[in-house]
C-alpha cells in the first residue's frame, strides 16, 4: 500500500513561516480588543441595571408613602363616618380624619427611614 506524498509545505512546522509571528500577534490584537469591548458593555450594562434597579426601588417607596399619606385619612374619615353613623354624632369624621392623618405621617416617615437604611 502506497501512501499519498505529502508536500514540503505541509511538513513545515507553522512557527518556520517568517509570517507566523507577525500574523499570531495580529490575532491576539483583534482578540484583546474584542474582549476589552466586551468587558466595557458588560460593565457598562451592570451600571445601568444598577441605575434602573435603583430608580424603580425609589419610584415604589415615592408611591407607597404618596398612598399612605392619602389612604390613612381618607380611612380614618369613612370609620369617623361609621361612628357618626352608629352614634348619631357629628365627631366621628373631624376626629377619623385628624388620626388617619397622625398615622399616615407616622408611617410614611418610618417608611423613608426604612429606605434611608436600605440603601
């Protein structure tokens, strides 16, 4: 059985090309800037899901405290109601909302410390 004759070419170790070197260092240029492009985006798509997560987060402790402040006395004012109601009075509702305000202020600054302390 006769083996097919392999060219010189192909019997050459690539380090014997005079353009190997040359050409080696060119890729590992391309590569290293290629991977410093990619390390940049992805830091530079960490900071914004950072700065996303960060403004979501405010934007739900900005509403939660806009609710306090409004749903507090306006619950305070439908029980005072229910007590007019119930005792034939006219104090229930003054008395329902002025609470339902002290607690709305109370909650909505024991909910900003809270975010104070969370960040």
């Amino acid at each position: 059985m006769n083996l097919p004759e392999v060219p010189d070419e192909l019997r050459r170790a690539p380090e014997d090309d005079p353009e190997f070197g040359p050409r080696m260092k060119a890729l590992h240029d391309r590569v290293s800037k290629v991977t410093e492009h990619r390390q940049i985006t992805a830091r530079q798509a960490q900071h914004a899901q950072r700065s996303e997560n960060s403004s979501t987060y405010q934007l739900g402790v900005g509403l939660s405290i806009a609710y306090m402040f409004l749903g507090f006395p306006f619950v305070g004012v439908l029980i005072g109601a229910g007590v007019n109601y119930l005792t034939h009075s006219s104090l229930g509702i003054p008395i329902g909302g002025f609470v339902g305000i002290l607690v709305g202020c109370f909650t909505a600054i024991s909910a900003l410390n809270r975010a104070n302390q969370n960040r």
